[in-house]
C-alpha cells in the first residue's frame, strides 16, 4: 500500500493556490520549524468572499497537500464558509492522511482561521 | 533510471548468497539439533558458515553467536556486560550521543534498572573522541559501548584507540559494527574488542541474521530462553538457510572490498562535490573518515520527507532523518547531536550507494536533487524569510 492516496500526491506533486499576497487582507502562519511544519496562509478578500487565496509550506508531502487542499475549498467562498472549514474536510477531500498525520490537516485548518483573525484584527468593520 | 542510493537501510542480496541458501531451504532442510543424516547436513552447514565468518573478522568459531540481527546481538551484547559489571558491583557504562536506538533504547532500559550511563557528545563532524572516553571510564565502570561506523552520518569512529584504552583500563568494550562489517577493514584483533555486533542484510546477507562476537572468557547472557542451541546462549532452531547465505555474502564482501571501497569512495567524493555546490547546503559528518558509501547533506529551509517522495517520483530511493519519516516529533538524534538545529535538521538527505552505482547515476543524483531543493524552496516560508533576512541561515 502507498503512503498516501493519490489525491495527496497529486496535490503534493502539483500543490494548487502556492505563493505569496503581498497586500493580502489576512495572513495566518501556524506550526514551528522543531516539529517540522509550517504554513503561511495569505487572503484577499473582497465583499464578504474569499477572492484569491495563496500559500506557503515548509513540512511533508501531507502539510504541503493538506494547505493547497484547504485553499482549494475555501477559494471564492464567504467568509463565514471559510471560517466553519474542518480539518476532516480537508483530510475527506484528500480521500484520507495517515493517522499520524492527520496533525496535518489540523495545521491547515488553523493557518485559516489565523488568517481570517488577521483579516479581521485588520478590518473590524467586516465583523 | 531507477536507483537504490539506501544501502545503508539494506541492500540486496547476492546472487551467491542466494544460490548458497537455497538448498538448505529445500533439500537440506533438516533441523541442525536432529541426529540423522538430514539433521546432521545443516549441522555441518551452520558450523562452516561460523567458521568462514569468524575468519573474515580475525575470530574464533567459537566467538561466534548467531541472532536475529544487529539490534538483538546489541541487545545481548550490552545486556551481558552489564550482568557481568554488576557481579563485580559495578554499574556504570559509557557510551555516545549518536548510538544506534538498539544500543540508546537497551542502556535506557538499564538505567531504569539502576545502571549509570555517561553518554559522550560528538564532535561537530560527528566523531568520538577516545580522550572524552579515557576520562569518562570510572573505578565502577563495566562497559564502553561504542560504534564503529555511524549508519546515518558515516563516520568512522577511533574503535582501535578506544579499544587499547578499555583494554588498559580493564573495561570491557562492545562495538556495534552493523554499519561497518563487510564494508571497511575490520579484525576484532585488532580493534581488541570484547564484543561486537553485526547484522547480514547490510552486507547482501538475507534480513533476519545478525551475529555477536564475543571473545573467549566474555560469558553472553541470553536474552531468549528455551533449547540448548548457540551454546545455550541463544534458543531457538538456527536460520541455517540464512546463516549459510551470510557466510558466502560476507566472503564475498570482504574479497571485493578493496576495489568496492576505493570505487565508492571516488563516487562518493563526486556526490559530495557536486551537492555541496547547492547553496546553503551542508555536508553532516566528516569528510575523510567516513563510509565509502555514506552521503548525507542538511538542506536549509526544506523538509526530508518531501525530498524523499520527489526523489522517489524520479527513481531514486533515499532516506532521511526529518521527523517525519521517524515517525517521532524531534528529527534524528544524531544531527542534533552533531550541533544541527531542529529546522535544519529536519532537511536532511542520507544517500548511501550500492556497489554497482555509476557515475553516471551521481551525476543524475546531483541533478535531481538540485531540481527538487529549488522546488521546494520555492514554496517555502522558512526560506522565503532566509532569503529575506528576517531570520539567519545556519548553513
């Protein structure tokens, strides 16, 4: 049996949404480099829906597919979507991670919420 | 192009090995402890296997104790030490940071047990130094416990010097030498060793043989209980298939080391060079004194699992110490023994070569590294702040 599914690999092969906002509206970076992940998630949002979505990792083929999974789900959605995104989503969407890695997708969700945080530390008036 | 740059994981069997096993497996299957002829044939197979094996070591047959594989014969080796040591009240073992877990888990046991462990830092390059050792062997000291060649770093530690130091000292010493029989020259005479491990399938020997020197007088406390086989020092009926196949694998190694050395080593050299020209790139380990086959770089801002997966999609099969393919939190001990920080620890890559690796297959590892190094700095925040000197390379 393989590590992971396909749809890890091809999102770890070809990761989706990768890169850099420089004027994102929010940005969320979750994980350190001793346990080896993190992710850096950056948002432009645009009348309530999340309009372009880019991301950053440095961790194992799972972190990596577990963020451009999550970008992927919350790309052109509403904020209040993006905001209920769970870690089981993104790992369903990735037709599973491994036990030990599920933390992954954990981390995925977490960079969303942070930047969402961001977005509206940055924009009260969104609230 | 397919390549196996993880032979110090395992490696594949021999042909001769394969050839020499077989009909001990099919025709000659008897049970060495049975008294009729097919008995008394894989009898004789397993006595001649110990004989050719404790010649390629400067042993004695009878020094011989065949196990499971390299951890049992640290297991047993350690286990015994200590039993001998604490007749003599006497409980205290040196060892070193970068040990393999089948020695660092065996003496964590031991302390549990009331045993005292001093284990000695390495050197940046990865070496023990036997002064570190002379002045850690106390009055209560029983055992020094050092490898003899590192299975992630390679390097080649001054067995001989800290062998001349136990023997002064009246202490035993045990190397675990799993990385290092069949690979570079080795005679327990001249290592003057106590006990000392090894492991078959990292010679071309079949998985599930290992075996433990123990030199005439060193009484070995066995670990599994049951018939009277290795002497009463290990039951259970002996892998004679494997046994025999070990014995042709190691002859074989032995006879074809010095051209298999010096070949790997120019090879080895050239991986070397050409990985170091990628930036912030870092050989772990010493340059010199170092396996023939062992190449292992720190690559900052980027994670080891996902260089072995990319590695892996263009037909290269590595290993690495990051976390995650340790299946533990903390990247491996043995490069962050050597001074590397977590983060940087977590991008390493360990190629080790097989003897039939090819310049060409160097030159095609260097590029594809490079390649997917590049890629995955790409997309990297660590290394997006390195490069924007919001925080400082190490390397």
């Amino acid at each position: 049996m393989a590590l992971y599914s396909e749809k890890v690999m091809d999102h770890f092969r070809n990761p989706r949404n990768v890169g850099v906002i420089e004027d994102a509206d929010g940005v969320g970076e979750v994980g350190n480099e001793k346990c080896g992940d993190i992710m850096k998630i950056y948002l432009k949002i645009e009348n309530g829906i999340v309009e372009d979505v880019k991301f950053e990792t440095f961790g194992c083929a799972s972190a990596v597919a577990s963020s451009s999974m999550a970008t992927e789900l919350i790309k052109g959605k509403p904020v209040s979507e993006a905001l209920s995104l769970t870690n089981k989503a993104v790992a369903e969407a990735l037709d599973g991670l491994p036990a030990y890695k599920m933390h992954c997708s954990v981390l995925a969700e977490e960079a969303i919420k942070n930047a969402l945080e961001d977005y509206y530390k940055k924009h009260p008036e969104a609230k | 192009m397919y390549i196996y740059a993880d032979n110090a994981a395992t490696t594949r069997m021999s042909r001769a090995a394969v050839e020499a096993m077989t009909p001990y497996l099919t025709e000659w299957y008897g049970n060495p402890s049975s008294l009729y002829s097919l008995g008394q044939r894989a009898k004789e197979a397993l006595e001649d296997a110990r004989e050719r094996i404790a010649r390629m070591i400067g042993a004695e047959p009878r020094e011989i104790f065949f196990t499971s594989g390299g951890s049992e014969a640290d297991n047993q080796a350690i286990r015994s030490a200590a039993a001998i040591g604490a007749k003599k009240g006497k409980r205290h073992i040196v060892s070193d940071a970068i040990e393999h877990h089948a020695v660092l888990h065996t003496l964590k046991k031991l302390e549990q047990e009331g045993f005292e462990v001093t284990l000695l830092p390495v050197t940046p390059a990865g070496i023990v130094l036997s002064s570190d050792v002379e002045a850690a062997i106390r009055e209560d000291t029983c055992l020094v416990t050092v490898m003899a060649a590192n299975n992630e770093i390679g390097t080649i530690q001054p067995i001989k010097e800290i062998g001349e130091i136990c023997r002064r000292r009246g202490v035993l010493f045990h190397t675990d030498a799993v990385q290092a029989v069949g690979h570079i020259p080795l005679s327990v005479g001249e290592i003057g060793c106590d006990l000392l491990s090894a492991s078959a399938h990292k010679f071309h020997g079949p998985k599930g043989v290992g075996f433990l020197y123990a030199k005439r007088g060193v009484n070995l406390e066995p670990l599994i209980e049951g018939g009277a086989q290795e002497r009463n020092k290990r039951a259970g009926t002996e892998n004679v298939a494997g046994i025999v196949a070990t014995a042709t694998a190691l002859e074989e190694a032995v006879a074809r080391m010095p051209e298999t050395a010096k070949r790997l080593v120019a090879l080895r050299d050239r991986l070397i060079a050409g990985l170091s020209k990628i930036p912030h790139a870092a050989l772990n380990g010493d340059p010199a004194r170092r396996l023939p086959s062992n190449v292992n770089f720190c690559f900052e801002g980027i994670e080891g699992e996902s260089i072995l997966l990319l590695l892996d999609d263009r037909g290269i099969a590595a290993s690495s110490g990051s976390a995650c393919t340790s299946g533990s939190l903390d990247p491996s001990h043995v490069l962050l023994a050597i001074g590397r920080p977590h983060g940087v620890a977590h991008g390493s890559l360990r190629l080790s070569l097989g003897e039939d690796a090819t310049e060409e297959q160097v030159d095609y590892m260097i590029g594809v590294v490079s390649e997917v190094v590049t890629h995955l700095r790409g997309f990297s925040p660590v290394w997006r702040d390195l490069v924007a000197g919001k925080t400082k390379f190490v390397l």
